[in-house]
C-alpha cells in the first residue's frame, strides 16, 4: 500500500470517529456505575415500596415462616425466615454464627450495595420487632442501604398491593458477613459499665410486668430488670392495637420522653426482639447513633450472678413460678 494511500484511509477514519458521540464519560450506563448510591428510607409505606419492586438492585426479604411465605408473598421477595437471625431456643438472643448468616445472605443474593428490604407479617406490632431485629442484624454485619415496610405483607395487601406464589430465581452473591462489634453491647461490658457508675441510659423495652419482676420468660433463670434501668415498653411507639408505628414527630416526641434523643442508650428485652424496636426508633427514625443494643438481654443476664433490680425473693419467687405454672 502507498503511503498516499494509508494516509488517506487514516484521514477518513480520523472524521468518521470525529462524528460519532462521546463514551465512556457521556454514557449513561457508565455514569449510573459511578454514581454514589442513595441512602434509602429506612420506613417504607405499601405507597414507597411499590416502585421499588424488580429494581436489580432491590432484595425483599420475607422473614415469615416458610408456610406463610408459601401461600403468597410480595412479588420477587425471597423468604428467609426470621429463625435463621437467631440463636438456639434456649436462649434466642445470642447472635448466629457470622458463616451461617453469609450463607443465608449470599443464597438470598444480597451485595454490598443491595438495598435490603426486610418485610413481617404485620399480624401484630411484635412482628416489627422481628423486623428490627433482622434490620440490626443486617446493619451491624456491615450492610447500610436498609428498610422495613410499615406494617409488614399484611399493610401490603390491604393497601392493594398482589401477592404471588412464584419464588424468584436469584443468583447466589459473594457477600461476607462479618460482625461490627463496636456496634453490640456484650454482658460483660455492661456489667463493668454498672460497677463502674459509667453505665449509658438503660432502657428496658418489655411491658411493665416483665420490668416491676412480675413475669419472666420461661428461659430467663430470675425475675427483674438490670440495675439502673428505666421501663419504656416497645408498644407505646404504634397506635393501641395498631402494627404501623405512630407519625414520626409523635415518634421523636416519645423518644425524648425516655430520656435517648441524644447521648449513649442501651436497648435490651428479654432476647433483643422487642429491645430492636426501641433501638430502631432511637436510632433509625430519631436519629440518636449512640443508642446500641444488647442482643442477649435479659434471659442472658439473668443466668448470671450479676445484681439485678425489681427481684422478688426466694419465696415470691417460687410463688410466682407456681402461680404461672397453674394458669397455663
């Protein structure tokens, strides 16, 4: 080939590209890679999540048991039920195994920058503490992008929303669960807390019963509450009956009310369910990030010789485990 020739054919291929658009830095598809990812909501309404259903980077997960998930669901939720975020049923507290919840989320295909969405039952408000306490678990093993839908599948469906039977096909993921323990209160380092007279706000989230010592969890070996503590049950954050939780300005109103609107708290219950609504209020509608939570409350802390608060006697003890006993 002559160079007349070659030169020619460089000019022409030097205008044709002069012609066409601009790449990599004006493609949209490039741009969308790039692009920092938003920090969702952490409520969602029935209204919210609607358009989020079949985003690629949406995970729904259904917490109910397998049954309840098997007679329909939220369309593309994948069901792992709350069971699998807890800890054996002597004592339901204690955190799983880092490796069996990598299992669990990489079977459900969760990334690092999947934005999960956790959905309950909504048969009644305790369920939300199953959804909090899934929410917490995702949270300290290092996922950020994270909701609840108010009122769980059964809001869904009342606000309209199908329900399907078919389960999504879904790529198992690579995502590695790994516990934040600057984020867990341990009973070790509440125990020093309390000795020490450095303890942070102590807010125990069972109904006054369970507090005042007057009914415990068969798992739990005392009656009582932990020294220091201040009763506020997890019910008064939703409407009497109700399993949305009240407006958010109610909601703030009520968190300053138990003393965490600002400043170290500690959330406990008697295994960290309904301690987890309280800590998701405190800290996720509220705002406080010092609130932290003490997973294996109260059944943990009472298997120990560590002092506690609102403890009947031997005698009314025994009573009281007679009496409850006969009622059941």
């Amino acid at each position: 080939m002559s160079n007349h020739r070659f030169i020619s054919l460089a000019f022409v291929s030097a205008c044709l590209l002069l012609t066409l658009p601009a790449q990599a830095e004006e493609s949209p598809a490039t741009a969308n890679v790039s692009a920092p990812l938003s920090t969702p909501a952490p409520l969602l309404s029935a209204g919210e999540l609607q358009p989020l259903i079949g985003q690629a980077h949406v995970r729904i997960l259904d917490i109910r048991a397998p049954q309840a998930y098997a007679g329909g669901h939220i369309p593309g939720a994948i069901n792992t039920p709350y069971g699998q975020y807890r800890g054996p049923a002597d004592n339901p507290g204690q955190l799983p195994q880092a490796s069996a919840l990598t299992a669990v989320l990489q079977k459900a295909g969760i990334h690092q920058d999947s934005h999960v969405i956790v959905v309950h039952g909504g048969t009644d408000h305790t369920d939300f503490g199953a959804a909090a306490r899934v929410y917490w678990t995702l949270k300290v093993g290092g996922l950020t992008r994270l909701s609840i839908v108010d009122g769980g599948t059964r809001a869904w469906h009342a606000a309209g929303g199908e329900l399907t039977t078919e389960t999504p096909l879904v790529l198992p993921s690579q995502f590695v669960y790994q516990y934040d323990k600057d984020q867990i209160v341990t009973r070790d380092e509440l125990a020093a807390a309390i000795q020490t007279g450095s303890a942070p706000r102590l807010i125990d989230s069972r109904p006054p019963a369970f507090f005042n010592g007057d009914v415990k969890p068969a798992t739990a070996a005392r009656y009582g509450t932990l020294p220091g503590a201040h009763s506020f049950n997890n019910a008064q954050f939703f409407p009497e009956g109700g399993t949305t939780l009240k407006p958010v300005d109610e909601l703030k109103a009520l968190v300053a009310q138990a003393g965490a609107a600002e400043g170290p708290a500690v959330s406990f219950c008697n295994t960290g369910h309904w301690a987890a609504t309280n800590w998701f209020v405190m800290s996720e509608i509220a705002g406080n990030t010092a609130v932290k939570m003490y997973p294996d409350s109260m059944v943990d802390w009472s298997r120990s010789e560590l002092p506690m608060e609102n403890q009947p006697s031997r005698v009314e003890a025994l009573l009281q485990d007679l009496k409850h006993a006969l009622n059941k």
